[in-house]
C-alpha cells in the first residue's frame, strides 16, 4: 500500500485512517493500563510472632562457641553469637529488656535466613538468601500490627517484579515495577483524589 500526500500536507484515503485508528489504540491502551490498578485494595493482616522455640533449639546445634556483643544501640541492646565450627553461625539480636529483636543464620560467614521484630515480637520482615548469600524469593514486610507494609520480591539481591507499599490501615498507597536487573520500569501512586 502507497500513501500519497495531498496538496493540504494531510494523508489521504487509508493511510489516514490506519494512522487515526493506530494513535487511538495506543491512546486506549494507554488509558486502560492505567486503569488496570485496583487502588481499593487492603493489605492483609498476617500476626507472625517470634518462634523462641524454634530459635533454642537451633541454638542448642550451633553451640560449639559462643560470645556475647554489647553495642547498646536503640534498636538493639545485645547480640548473641551461637557457632558451630567455624562456618555457621546464629546471631540473636535482643533489647535492653531481653526480647528477641532479631536473628541472622550464616554459613561461611554469608548471610542466609534473617528476621527483625517489633518488641510485641510481631515479625518486622524475614529475608531468605541462597546458599551465596543473594536475596532470593518473596519479601513482606509488616506494621507492629501485622498488616503487610510492603510486598514483592527479590532475584540475585534485586527487586523484580511487583511491589506494593501501603500504609499503616492497609490502603494500597504505590506500585513498582522492576525488571530482572532491579531497575524501575514504572512507578504509580495513589492518586489524592480517588
């Protein structure tokens, strides 16, 4: 098929019309993926406390040596260190009044499983590594009332995918999409008005 131009600078005959029908499919489609979110989405409440149990018993495991850190920060006032030989590791962060605050699990001195909590002991986030130490699989991350705060997920330590942030009553507030590599492809935000 041969456009031809008229005198006017203008396509005539199908040409125009293929073009007219192709700028308002891209509008459409334009429209439509922006359309596509659904802002009236809430986000779970998921109440995940500390599992004490579970960490004494893998500590009685990795009780070869054993020390105890002081660093006295806000956030944590003690980290316990649990070896067994020389490659594998628990370190149990507490507070001030002895709570469990967190704890990493490491082999050869990578990190591979890792949690925080709130002093209610309602889990914070849990990240899960491979065996190298990458941040591998879903990521969630909680208010101290267990609602999700933030979701998505991690390949070779970066955020791929989707991720959904929301706030503290559970109203979705933004979405972020990444490529494989972890670059921003799009980012959408709640709109005030809606």
């Amino acid at each position: 098929m041969t456009l031809t131009k008229s005198n006017n600078s203008t396509f005539s005959g199908r040409g125009k019309n293929i073009i007219t029908a192709s700028i308002l499919g891209l509008i459409i489609l334009f429209y439509t993926s922006c359309q596509n979110t659904d802002w009236d989405e809430k986000s779970k409440i998921e109440v995940i406390t500390i599992d004490t149990n579970n960490i004494k018993n893998e500590i009685k495991y990795y009780k070869d040596s054993t020390y105890v850190e002081n660093p006295k920060r806000d956030d944590f006032w003690a980290i316990e260190h649990y070896l067994k030989n020389p490659n594998k590791e628990i370190a149990i962060f507490k507070d001030s009044l002895g709570n469990i605050v967190g704890y990493w699990k490491r082999i050869n001195g990578k990190n591979i499983e890792g949690a925080e909590y709130y002093p209610n002991g309602q889990i914070i986030g849990q990240i899960k590594y491979t065996e190298a130490g990458i941040l591998n699989g879903l990521a969630k991350y909680y208010y101290e009332d267990g609602r999700i705060s933030r979701i998505g997920n991690w390949k070779n330590s970066n955020s791929i995918g989707i991720w959904k942030q929301y706030s503290r009553n559970g109203t979705l507030l933004n979405i972020e999409e990444f490529d494989e590599e972890g670059n921003s492809l799009n980012f959408e935000e709640r709109n005030a008005t809606r």
